[in-house]
C-alpha cells in the first residue's frame, strides 16, 4: 500500500520507490530506501511528516504516494 494509507504511530517497512528515475534518487538521498523502516507521525491535509532513520521529514502526498510499504 502506498505510505498515505499508513497510520500514525505504525512502523512500516519500505517494500518499493517509484515514480521517475530523478523522483527516486531524491526520495533515496532522504533515507526512503527499499528495506528502511518508516514511521508517520502526523498527517495534515494529506501531507505526512515521518520519522525515518532518526530523522523527521516533511513530505507531499504526491511524494508519499510514490512510497510503497
């Protein structure tokens, strides 16, 4: 499912990124990799902040879309 159905407080595991080869890369330099677990902490409007390899990171609902867990 992609990480916009996550719910909060839910640690999900990376299954695929998709979307165009320069949309991965960014996602990847973020930490969104296949194998890392993600955590959303909140979600405002569809926009989702998560907690992933210690960090928290503010994403679109487009971006998150693109996330497979």
């Amino acid at each position: 499912m992609p990480l916009t159905f996550a719910k909060e407080g839910e640690v999900n595991s990376i299954k695929k990124v998709g979307g165009k080869e320069e949309t991965r890369q960014f996602l990847e330099n973020l930490g969104f990799v296949t194998g890392a677990d993600v955590t959303v902490v909140s979600t405002v409007n569809g926009n989702l902040i998560v907690n992933i390899k210690d960090s928290r990171i503010a994403i679109g609902k487009d971006m998150a879309a693109r996330i497979i867990v």
